[in-house]
C-alpha cells in the first residue's frame, strides 16, 4: 500500500460505482429488501458536493477501498436527529490494516469543512471503536432492525 487519499467523491466511473453499490447492497441492501438497481441508484445520488448526501472515499494506488457517508437519514425511526456518519465500510480484503483508522480521522475535519452543524451521530453494533476517534456515547436504543436490533447511538461535537 504505496499511495493511500482520503477525498470526496463528487463524480464516478462506472466501475467505482458498481464496487460501492455491491459493498452497500450485500451489507444492508438485500436485508432489507432492495434490489441492487436501487440500492445503485441510491449511491449515485448520495455524491453531493455542497449539500447533504456526501460520500467519502479511500483509495489505495487509486483504487477505492472504503468509504464513508454524511446524510441527513441513516434510520428512519430517528428523525429527530441529524446529520448522520453512515455507510462507514472498509473493503474485507483491506480490512485491520490501519485504514479505518485513517478513513475515521478525516470524519471531523471534512465534517466541520462541508457541513453546518454543531453535531453529527452514528449508530453501531461495534463498541469501543468510535470513542476512539471523540465519539461520545449517548445511548442504546432499539433500531428495530434485523440484527442486532440494540445498537448504541453515538454524538461527535463539530465545534
């Protein structure tokens, strides 16, 4: 792993777009009842450039590897909360290689760059690894989901 970017994604080749969309479609497209041509469409218009959805991506030697998302939704129970750290995924074959690490300590800095907001939240199944990056931890909560439906919700302060 020579060259490693973190950047924005605002326009995408084909190729990228099919390898984000099968990475999002088999990890909750399929559950929860998309078919992939939505779950692409849904990608493709989540490639904002000075408006909510953005997508974020890492690539290796010019190849993307990972991503990560800011979007007004990231579940439909939860309104009342926004924006959202969505879609935060690393490739499996490039996985515990430090690039989550790197991937998540651009979230603040483009978060405070691109969006107006004092907060933003995520919720997981993985605890432990965002506090690492000044998450805070604000509550479980029933997401009502397949699996785990308790996730925990977490708040990262932009100012």
């Amino acid at each position: 792993m020579n060259n490693i970017e973190i950047k924005q994604i605002t326009k995408i080749d084909n190729d990228t777009l099919d390898i984000i969309t099968k990475w999002m479609y088999n990890w909750w497209g399929k559950e929860d009842g998309y078919v992939f041509e939505e779950v692409k469409c849904f990608m493709k218009h989540s490639l904002q450039e000075n408006r909510l959805p953005q997508t974020y991506g890492i690539f290796v030697d010019s190849k993307i590897v990972g991503m990560y998302q800011f979007a007004y939704e990231d579940i439909s129970i939860r309104p009342d909360i926004y924006p959202w750290l969505a879609n935060v995924y690393i490739d499996e074959v490039y996985r515990n290689k430090g690039l989550c690490r790197k991937m998540m300590e651009t979230v603040k800095e483009n978060a405070k760059k691109n969006l107006d907001f004092n907060e933003i939240y995520l919720y997981t199944k993985h605890q432990g690894l965002y506090e690492k990056f000044g998450w805070k931890y604000v509550s479980d909560f029933d997401t009502y989901r397949k699996s785990p439906r308790i996730q925990g919700l977490y708040k990262l302060e932009l100012n």
